[in-house]
C-alpha cells in the first residue's frame, strides 16, 4: 500500500489475511502502516514543520482486535493502545504530547450490551504553541463523561480547570451538565481568565427552559494586549437546538484600543436586543439592537479624527445570501475634530434595493445629506456633500467640495447623475489644486442609456507623485461608448482610450489609444480587442472583481526595442499570459530601478520570453498553483558598471531563466565576459502553499571564476571605491532557503581596495575561505598597504535566519590611510564578535604614525540647497536600516609621532584613550591626551602652546580642558612692563569652559588683550586698533557678566566700546558712549574705514519720548516714542 500526500511525505504499508481451517470469519489478520517522514505542515500551514516517523499496526481474530500507534518527532509524540473484545472498545491508553505538556485519553464503550460509556481526558501543562502558531498556554484541566450511546444519546459530564495560564494570565473553572438529543440540563459552568469571568446556568432545549449567561470582561488585555476598557454582557438563551435564540444586554466603557487615546476615555455605550438563527433550511443570523453612545471618541479605535460622540442607534439586521438592514441614528450635541456635529441618518436596504433613506450629518459648516429610495422602478435618491470649509475636520485638511447629483435605476443597471466643484482641497498627504466634473450615467434604457462623463483635475500631489493636470472623458451610450483619460506631469505625458460596449454581462472592445510621452515613454500599437465578463447580475460593479478577461496581440513600442503581450487571460481563477520582447536597452529599464540608474549604464539590449500559469487558492481548493518559464537575455551590447570608476564588463553571455513546474522553482543564471569572468547558478527550491517560504527545501550549484572584481564595486555603495584582484568560487547547497547548508571555497588572488577620497590603497590581498554547512571559515584574509599589512581570520555561522561571527583582525604597521593630508600607520589587533542580539568590537590600537590636517574654514562650499545633476543619490534623504547595536571596547594609542592641522592648531599629540560603547547609550571615554608641542593662530598671531592636556573621564563630549597658548615675544628681549608676553588660559570642561587673559609680567585684562591682539600696550594704541581690539574682546570672550570687553570700555573712561554697522557711514564703525545723566547719553561714531563721523545726545524727556540730536555726516532731530501693550 501506498499514499503519496505530495510534500507532506508518504504512508506505506502492508499486511496479510490468514485463515487456518476451523477459523472463524476471516481468521486472523495483520496489518501495519509506516510513516517516512510526515510534515504537517504542508497539510495545515500554521502547524510547525515535522518529520514524523513510526507505524501504526492493527490485528485481528475472531476474539478481537487491537489497534496500536506511535509516532513520533523530534518536539512531538502520540501513542495509543486500544482494542475490541466482546464487543466491548477500550482505550486503554491514548496520549499526545510535545514540548512540556501532554494529553490522555482513556475510557470504554459497551457496544453490544447496554451501550453505556465513560470517558476521561486529562491535559498537564498542555501549550497550543508547541505545535505551531498558537497561542502559549499551560492548561492542566479534567474532562469526565459518562453515559449511553443507543437507543438515544445521553451523557452526563463535569469538567475542572486546575490551575492554569492562557494568554498570560491565570485560568481556572469548572462545569457540569446533563445532555441527550433534545437538550441540556443542570448546566452550571463558570471561568475566570484573569479578572475576566463568564457563567452559565439553566436548560436549554425544550419549551420553558431558559439558559442564563453573564460575561464580565473587566480586563480585555487579557483577550489582546492593546485593546482596554471594560465590557458587562448578559442574556437568556431560549429555543431549540434547531431554532435558538437569545436575549442580549450589554455595557461597555472606555473601550479602545489605540494607547495614545486611552487617557480621559470616558466612553459609555449600553445596547440591548436579541439575536437567532431563521431559516427553514439554511440557517441565517439575525439580530435585533438598540442603544446609546455617550462621549466616544473614535480615535480610540483607529480613526484619525479624534471627537466625542453621542447619539442614539435603533437596528435590525439579517445575514445570509437575502440579507437585510433596517437602521436609525441619531447625533446630538457631539463634536469631531473640534467642530461641532450633529444629525442623522435612517435607512432599509437589501441586496438589491434601498428605501426610505434620510440622512442629514453635520460637522461644522459641512453637510452631506442623502434622501430617496434606490434600487427599484420609479425611485430616486437625491444626494449632496457641501463641504464648504474641509478645516474644520482639523490641521490635516483644508479647501472646499461641493458636489451633489441622483441616483436611479437598479444594481444592474445603475443611473447617476452628478457635478462636483473642489478647489485648494488638503486631505492629509492628498492635495488638489482644482476639481471640476460633471456625469451623466444611464436612464434606465439598457444598451442606450447615455455614457457621459467629463472630470478634470489639476495640481494633484501626493508625496512624490505629482500630477500637473489629468481630465477624464466619456461618451457613447451603454452599449456603445468612448473613454479617454489624458494625464500630465513634470515627466509624463499619458494618453488612453478604450472603445467599446456593454453586451450580456460583458464589456467587449478596443485599447484604441495607450502611450506615454516623457520618462517611461511607449506607444501601444492599437487596437488591441479587450473583454471583461463579470458576474451574472454583478452589473459595472463587477468590473472591480472580474470573472474572465482576455487582451490578445498587444504590442507595445518603446523608444528603442519592442514588448509583444501576445496574451492575458483569466477564466474564473485562473490566470495565463504570454508574450515576448526584443531590442529593450539597459537604460531604458534604468528609469524602474535607482539602484541600476546610479550603478549600471551601457548598450546592452536584452530579449525576454515568458509563458505563465497561475491557478489560484479558488481554483485548486487549496494552495495556488503556478506553472510557466521566464527567459531574460542578452542580444548585444556590453554593460558598465560604476560611475566614478566605470567598469565594461566585456559582456559575451548575459542569461537568466526561471522555470516552475510540479510545484518546484528552479532559477538558472550564467554570466560570462572578459572582465566580469564566469558565472554560473543552478538553484532549485520547492514551493510551499504555492509560495516560497524560509522552509522551502533548496538544492544549488553555484560557480565563479573571475578575472577581475572591478566591476563589483558599485554594488557596495561608496562613490569612488575601485576593486581589483582574482576571484573563485565554488557551490553547492541543500537544506532551506532559511536555513541552507553550504559547502564550497572562495579563493582571491591580487586583490585590491583603493578609495582615494578615503586614502586607502590596500593591495596584494589573499582570501581563502570554506564552507561548511552553516558556517563560512575565513582561513585567511591578508593585505598589504604602502607600508605594513593586515590580516583577518575567524568564522561566520548562518543558523535560523540569523548569523552569528567571530573575527580576529591583526594590523602590523599598516598605512590603513594615506593621502596628502591624511596618513595614519597602525599596529594592533581586534575582535568583532555577532550573536543575537549584538555586535562586541574589542581591540588595542597604536598610531606608529599619523599626519591629519582638515580643510581651512571658511573654504567655499556648495549650499544644501543645490542639487548636482547626474550625482547618484543626490537630493534623497538616507533611508534609516535598522541595525543591531555595536558594543564597543578600544584601547587607542596616539604613540610618539601623531600630528594635528586643523582650524590654526598645528600640534604633535600624545596620550591615549578607552573608548567604551554598549546598547546605543553615548560612548564612555576614559584617557588623556597632551600636546607634546605646537602652535595655534588666532586673529593673525602665532600662538605657542605651552600646555595642552585634554582629561576625559566618562562622557565623551564633555572632557576637562586645561590649555596655555602665549605670543612668544622676540627671542633674548627681557620681559617687561614694556613688553609683556600675553596669552590665554582655557579651564573647565568642554561645555563650561572658562577662559582667562595671563600675562608675563602680570598686568591688567586691557593690557593683556592688547599685548596679545595687537604686541603692544594700550598706552600706545592709535587709529582702529581700539575697534580691532573691542571685536577681539566680543569674540574671544563674549558672554554674560562683566567680561573683558566691559573692563575694556571702563579702562577707557566710557560706557560703551564696541563695533557696529551705521546708517549712513557706509561701513562698520566705533561706537563711544558715555552716560552724562539720569536722562542724557552722548555717543561718538567713527567709520572705521572712512573720515566720516557722527555725534549724537539723547534726552529721555519721559518714560515714552526720547529726543535725539545728531550731527556729522548726518544731521538731525529725531523725536522717538515707544507704547507697551498687553
């Protein structure tokens, strides 16, 4: 015996019949049946992959039979032993487990007497999830039954919930009940999940008898973790089993279940009705409600309108093919976004009609109103949205709609009638400019119902898509109409037109029009014959969910090359297409891709072929089955790879086929050319659910052999980057495709690594590598720098969909950076190691040696405002990958000859630094470093550092500052008061430095910044240098309090020293002032680079007016007031 279940596995088996003379019946019998390996999962998705494998073996004579089992996985097991004796059935034991928690099952079953039975279940630390994805739970529970299973079904049956979890939270319970075919009794049962309890009490079944049950869900976390509120429902359950029904009574406050709304939710809602099943063959749900809402807000369940709902509500509703609702509502003293709303809504419809609508909703100054019947001969349903101030729904929306129209005729052949005005309309993300529309649709008159229709839209935007203008025409009649949509934008120019009619539940007809001018531009060589069938009696509105299509013999012009969709067809759920193409270019195909227009460029022309069939879920009753072959090419031309540093591949072979058949995916690739070498894969991995997942089983060979890795550079990213070196590679694979087993090499030779922005030149590099199974072994990874090397070995696993590594890296004088203002010579060694959830970077480093110098400031630059044309990646914002941690632990050297030029420092450093990094926190930073010696020029002085040392003892933007930078007076001239070395001393931290003037002898602050900006004392000064010597002050030492600058403008005898720029003196200027009064101010301005002056004396005559008088350059009697408001 033999049953194939396809990826599922297989059952075989086999058994004999043996008869000795004197036997009775068949004599005795044996039969067993093996498993091979059954994967549940392939027969119910949500179960985890198995491997079961066991028997299941069954004998019989003419005193019995008996049945055993086991079968069995790695995380599961289930046996059973039962037999049939006397006509009694016995199990005598029946148990499944997996993981920690099990099932058993006992009992027996008198099958030729009484027919009485008993049975026991019982579950300890049973979790749902230990079989696949279902909730995690640990059930201990107790299920006891007894009875009769003929003449009539009768049982008695208790249950006990021991202590137990279910959704993280407790569980407990227990229940009782008598049942045969007619109905139940002494029904008494209650559990509690948590806080949440619900009971049941009472018969059900018979006439008089009544069921009463009550839940209270105080804790609906319980049930889903972001859902909140409490709900309190009752009823009384009455009927039969054939026609029950219940009563209904339900209250529920603050219920949501989006956390940003759940403060101050104060919703209430009562509802009371009943609900039963109709119908005399096909049983339907039927349900009868009322009810309040008061404060509700529907931002607590999803909407982005936030408000407080109240109102009233009145429903009556059937399910079911014929179904039908009967609704009244009603809005009192309610608001929406902050607006105020109110009105109502009334209505009875069914699948084919709509009768007695009213609804008139208000919010704010917006109406949308609707009144009239649908649906049958003679009705009318006028309707009308006047959103006169869309704002008022908040700061998400803006402009005005108006439109207003009717609706008439039947679902099959609907009449509407509609004009619509919008202007400036903001909807969120959504804005258009203007709207303007008008329709005429149907009159009732089948085939010759006119087909009417002109919409025009301008200024639409939404994110990046932008369309500038768009009108939508129609004309004709039902069964003989003209459409035309005509769209414009900055890169666009889109044009379509079908031709065509309605006829027998299908729209039969022509694209006579279909082309693109612009960015993606193409022209469809028309007609190109059309049918849509819908559903019998789904009307235009099937449209939306077609039943066949068919579209044969489209071909479709590119600006260079051809695409021939020779067919697609649907018929019901299943869908074929064919076609072809030839002569398409690489940069055509660029304008769908950013990653191929920013890395790929060239004449290559490719041909593709495809054939393909998908049956759908519907159409196999189960999974989705596709079958078919595409075939992509190269015709001619070459490739190139790169921008910066382009790279012709010397393309020969270009050649990428996928194939699917009997439920397997095979992708065939191969590559060949004279710089990008031989490529070659073969991978085939099977579909699971017509799909391929992370357990699909794979099957691969991959091979490489290349010359050259130049062309590979682009594909990691970095402008400017340049490849070079030999590399070989050799596959073969099994496993998953989530988990695949790999075994091969990878070889290089030669390799190089140049990035000149970056001054990196790393040469003659090795790689050997292995795989094995899960796991890369880097054996060796060697480079050479213009002097030292570098060397890398360790291991990267790849185990569940997630890797996890461990490299050694290893520097011995390596010149990892060197171009002419940035050489860094390194010895050292790391560690990277990955697991699950971060990486640890640990290492010791010293600079050998070291030259860095940054760029000057105030060096041109381009604004970020200007976009460079043709740049890759220029104007988009980065995209944020999300990444594991990096942990970080480095021990950095400066050594004995590290050099700093940058922003007039030009220093050799000394000293070292723990830098430490863990969990995305701030890197913690314990080290000093000094300068050994150096200079730094400020305001066109050399200055001489005389002490340097920078502490840092935890937060790395914060260390402790201790610097001394002096003017070095001529070498052998004795210090003086008449010739004093000045210079500035910095204390504190980084960020609360605190600065101060020093001097050699000691004099005072004026002095010392005159010594230091200008080499002389201020007893000397002349011309500008006391402007020169007030905007020195400002900048070296600005700030609050009494600072240099102050003690500056005391030192001169005057209120006020400072530079300024002046109307009228045409350039900037020295302000002196002194305060001559309570009331009166006089101030001198001087052009500091012309002979123009200005005098002026104010007079505060009182708290409003002011007088000034001025004379110079200008001269004026100026009357100034000022008034305060609150």
């Amino acid at each position: 015996m033999l049953v194939d279940l396809g990826a599922a596995g297989r059952l075989t088996g086999s058994g004999s019949v043996q008869r000795q003379p004197g036997d009775a019946g068949f004599g005795t019998a044996a039969f067993t049946v093996q498993t091979g390996g059954i994967n549940l999962k392939e027969i119910y998705s949500s179960l985890h992959t198995t491997k079961i494998a066991g028997t299941v073996s069954a004998t019989g004579t003419a005193k019995g039979q008996q049945l055993k089992a086991d079968l069995r996985d790695a995380k599961m097991r289930l046996t059973a032993d039962a037999s049939l004796a006397a006509g009694v059935l016995r199990i005598a034991s029946a148990n499944l487990s997996a993981g920690p928690g099990s099932i058993a099952l006992t009992g027996e079953a008198d099958l030729a007497g009484d027919k009485d039975f008993q049975l026991t279940a019982q579950a300890t630390h049973f979790t749902p999830s230990a079989f696949g994805d279902f909730p995690a739970a640990d059930l201990n529970a107790v299920v006891n039954a007894r009875g009769a299973i003929a003449p009539t079904f009768r049982t008695t049956a208790d249950f006990t919930i021991r202590p137990s979890r279910l959704f993280g939270q407790s569980l407990s319970g227990r229940g009782k009940l008598a049942a045969d075919t007619r109905h139940v009794s002494g029904v008494d049962a209650s559990l509690a999940l948590g806080q949440n309890t619900a009971q049941i009490n009472g018969a059900f079944g018979l006439p008089g008898e009544k069921l009463a049950w009550r839940l209270d869900a105080r804790q609906l976390t319980a049930l889903r973790a972001d859902l909140y509120g409490a709900l309190v429902a009752s009823g009384t359950a009455t009927g039969t089993f054939a026609a029950p029904r219940t009563t209904v009574t339900a209250d529920a406050s603050g219920l949501g279940w989006v956390p940003s709304a759940r403060k101050n939710n104060d919703a209430v809602i009562h509802a009371s009705g009943e609900a039963w099943l109709q119908g005399e063959t096909t049983k339907v749900a039927a349900i009868k409600a009322n009810g309040t809402v008061q404060r509700l807000n529907p931002a607590s369940f999803g909407s982005p309108l936030a408000g407080r709902i109240n109102g009233s509500f009145d429903a009556t509703a059937r399910a079911g093919a014929d179904w039908q609702a009967n609704a009244n509502v009603a809005l009192q003293d309610s608001q929406l976004s902050g607006s105020p709303m109110w009105g109502h809504a009334k209505f009875a419809a069914n699948r084919t009609h709509v009768s007695n609508a009213d609804v008139d909703l208000h919010v704010g100054p917006n109406v949308i109103a609707a009144q009239g019947s649908f649906g049958g001969a003679g009705d009318r349903l006028n309707w009308k949205l006047d959103l006169t101030q869309l704002a008022a729904l908040g700061p998400d929306f803006a402009g005005a709609l108006r439109a207003n129209g009717t609706l008439s005729g039947s679902v099959q052949a609907p009449s509407l009638t509609a004009a619509a005005d919008g202007a400036n309309i903001r909807i969120y993300t959504q804005q258009l400019k203007s709207l303007h529309g008008t329709a005429s649709l149907g009159s009732g008159h089948g085939a010759a119902d006119p087909l009417v229709s002109d919409i025009q839209l301008a200024g639409y935007t939404s994110g990046a898509t932008t369309i500038d203008s768009a009108r939508l025409q129609t004309s004709g009649t039902r069964g003989s109409h003209t459409l035309r949509l005509a769209a414009r934008g900055s890169d666009f120019d889109a044009l379509a037109e079908v031709a065509g009619g309605w006829s027998s539940n299908a729209w039969a007809g022509n694209i006579t029009a279909l082309q693109n001018r612009g960015r993606y531009a193409f022209t469809v060589q028309t007609p190109v014959p059309l049918r849509i069938g819908v559903a019998e009696g789904a009307g235009v509105l099937g449209l939306a969910k077609p039943q066949q299509l068919a579209l044969t013999n489209a071909v479709v012009r590119l600006p260079t090359g051809t695409i021939n969709i020779r067919s697609v067809e649907k018929n019901g759920p299943r869908w074929r297409s064919a076609g072809g193409a030839t002569g398409v270019p690489i940069n055509y195909l660029a304008q769908f891709s950013d990653a191929v227009r920013e890395n790929l460029s060239g004449d290559l022309t490719l041909g593709a072929e495809w054939s393909l069939d998908l049956q759908t879920a519907a159409a196999t009753g189960g999974a989705p089955v596709l079958a078919g072959t595409a075939h992509v090419y190269r015709e001619k031309g070459d490739l190139v790879a790169g921008q910066d540093v382009p790279v012709q591949l010397g393309l020969g072979t270009l050649d990428l086929r996928a194939d699917v058949a009997n439920g397997a995916l095979r992708t065939q690739a191969r590559i060949e050319g004279t710089r990008a070498g031989i490529t070659h894969l073969d991978a085939t991995a099977q579909l699971l659910n017509g799909r391929l997942a992370n357990d699909s089983p794979l099957r691969m060979t991959a091979s490489a052999d290349m010359a050259s890795i130049a062309w590979l550079a682009p594909l990691a990213g970095q402008p400017g980057l340049d490849l070079d070196g030999a590399l070989k590679l050799a596959l073969t694979g099994s496993g998953t495709i989530g988990a695949p087993t790999l075994n091969g090499s990878v070889t290089g030779d030669a390799l190089a690594v140049r990035w000149a922005e970056q001054g990196v030149k790393l040469s003659g590099g090795v790689l050997r590598a292995n795989l094995t199974g899960d796991q890369l072994v880097l054996q060796r990874l060697t480079f050479n720098g213009p002097q030292g090397n570098a060397q890398a070995d360790g291991n990267i696993r790849f185990s569940g969909g997630e890797a996890t590594m461990q490299l050694k890296l290893t520097a011995n004088k390596l010149e990892l950076m060197s171009r002419p203002d940035r050489t860094v010579v390194v010895t050292g060694e790391s560690t990277l190691v990955r697991d699950a959830k971060h990486f640890q970077l640990n290492g010791k480093f010293r600079a050998d040696r070291a030259v860095i110098e940054f760029a000057p400031q105030g060096r041109p630059t381009l604004s970020d405002d200007i976009i460079v044309l043709g740049k890759a990646g220029v104007g988009k914002p980065a995209k944020q990958a999300t990444s594991m941690p990096l942990n970080m632990d480095i021990e950095a050297d400066l050594g004995d000859d590290f050099r700093l030029r940058a922003m007039g420092l030009d220093a050799n450093l000394a000293g070292s630094a723990h830098i430490r990094i863990v969990d995305r926190r701030p890197p913690r930073v314990n080290g000093s470093i000094r300068v050994v010696n150096g200079t730094y020029d400020a305001y066109g002085q050399h200055l001489t550092i005389e002490r340097g040392i920078i502490n840092f003892t935890g937060a790395y933007d914060n260390p402790s500052l201790n610097i001394l930078a002096v003017r070095k007076r001529p070498e052998g001239e004795q210090l003086s008061e008449t010739n004093v070395e000045a210079g500035v001393e910095v204390r504190g931290t980084a960020l609360a430095p605190a600065a101060k003037l020093v001097s050699t002898p000691n004099v005072s602050d004026s002095d010392k910044l005159a010594w230091l900006v200008l080499g002389h004392g201020m007893d000397t000064m002349a011309g500008q240098e006391a402007g020169v010597l007030s905007a020195a002050a400002g900048a070296l030492f600005g700030g609050t309090g009494g600072g240099i600058k102050s003690r500056l403008a005391n030192s001169l005898g005057v209120d006020e020293l400072g530079l300024s720029q002046a109307k009228g003196l045409e350039s900037t200027v020295v302000t002196v002032g002194k305060r001559i009064s309570q009331r009166a101010y006089l101030s001198f301005e001087q052009g500091a680079g012309t002979a123009t002056s200005l005098v002026k004396l104010r007079y505060k005559l009182n708290p409003r007016i002011t007088l000034q008088f001025q004379t110079g350059a200008n001269t004026a009697l100026d009357v100034l007031y000022s008034w305060a408001f609150d």
